[in-house]
C-alpha cells in the first residue's frame, strides 16, 4: 500500500508556490512601496484561492455558504473531502485608521481561536490532515506589526510570552523583550518545529516557516 501525502507536503509546496509568485511580481519595488500594495490590493480571499488552487475541483471554499450553514457548523475556509483535509487561512495586513494610521486588521482573539480548533483536532487524532495557515507580505521591521505580541496596546509593549510561544520562528535577537524587537529566526526556516504553548496542552502540534530573508513573501503553516 502506498503511503498517502500528508496535509504539510501539500502545503510546502504551495507556498513555495505563492513565495515564487510574488518574488517575480514584485522583484523590483521597495518595502515601502510593498507594504503600500500588502494592504490595499490584497485581502485573505486572494490567498485562500491560492493555498486552494492545487486542489482543483476537490475544494470547497466555505466563504460561499449560506450564512445560516455557516453558523450552523464551524466554517473553515478550505475542505478537501475526499482526502479529509481542513484547512484555515489568515492574511496579515493593515487597516488604515484615522487615530493611528494603520492598525492590525485581526485581533488576538481571532487568531487564538484557529489555534485551539487545530489543537483540538490534533488530539481528537486528526493529526496530518489538519492546518492553520498564516501569509503575510515580507514589508515591516516585526511581526508585530501585524499581530498582537505584546502586553496591552501601547507604543512599545514587552512580549506577551504566552502569544509568543506559538511562534518558535521567532527571537528576540539579544535584544530588551519588547515586541517590536522580534525578529525571523531564518535557520529554522524550512524546519519542522514543536509548538507548546505554556497554558495549553497539546504536545504534538508542529510549526513550519517558510520563507528567506530576501523573499518578499512569508507563511507559516502549523499542523
């Protein structure tokens, strides 16, 4: 019997897909001219599609359901039925806003949530077939920037430690523990790693980034 892929060997591949694509389209701008494009011109439908396309016609994209179907079960943006795959998607990016100029589009909460459905299918033995995805445009200092990693919402908040842990491609360089200092831990690239977080837990979740510095796209796949 031939062993079947697992949801990760789909997904390295289609992010190296969507890594390669956006490298070529946008080889000759600045961050800052990136950044302008992340937030404006892309949203997390456009990554859903791509993260979907290599399943052709076995994909259904949930964002087409009825509300009340919708609210009747927990939507997750990509279902490949025939292989029993799950898969939940978030695009990093900023809102524009009139009080501090760009704000994260997605609170803590909503990224909490993903992470708690993976863990508990990871334990109900669904372990390789199902995913969270998060995507973002390689165009700001820190991922903080984009998602909530620090203790309250002032300027330069220290590391919320528990956020933090689910992150382990993450370091803070040497550096005082405020958010803004995080950075890319680049060798553990491409590396399949353990995530747990200290209030929860699961112990065998796993973490992929994916990306190099010089790659104007990022994703991080968790399994």
């Amino acid at each position: 019997m031939s062993k079947r892929a697992t949801i990760e060997q789909y997904l390295l591949a289609t992010g190296l897909h969507m890594i390669d694509e956006f490298n070529e389209k946008f080889k000759d701008i600045t961050k800052e001219e990136l950044k302008n494009i992340a937030d404006k011109n892309y949203n997390e439908m456009d990554m859903i599609v791509r993260v979907g396309y290599p399943f052709k016609e076995t994909v259904h994209y949930s964002m087409g359901d009825s509300k009340k179907n919708r609210e009747q079960k927990r939507a997750h943006d990509l279902i490949i039925e025939s292989k029993d795959y799950q898969i939940d998607i978030k695009y990093l990016k900023n809102w524009s806003s009139s009080s501090n100029g760009r704000s994260n589009s997605k609170t803590w909460d909503e990224f909490q949530r993903d992470f708690d459905w993976l863990f508990e299918e990871i334990e109900m033995g669904n372990k390789g077939k199902r995913a969270f995805i998060i995507c973002w445009f390689n165009c700001v200092d820190s991922l903080s920037q984009y998602i909530q990693l620090g203790e309250g919402k002032g300027m330069a908040p220290k590391i919320n430690m528990d956020r933090y842990q689910y992150f382990p491609f993450l370091s803070c360089g040497g550096k005082d523990d405020f958010a803004k200092n995080l950075v890319y831990n680049y060798s553990l690239a491409y590396s399949s790693l353990t995530v747990s977080p200290f209030n929860k837990s699961i112990q065998n979740c796993n973490c992929m980034f994916i990306g190099n510095e010089e790659d104007c796209f990022h994703v991080a796949m968790y399994f």
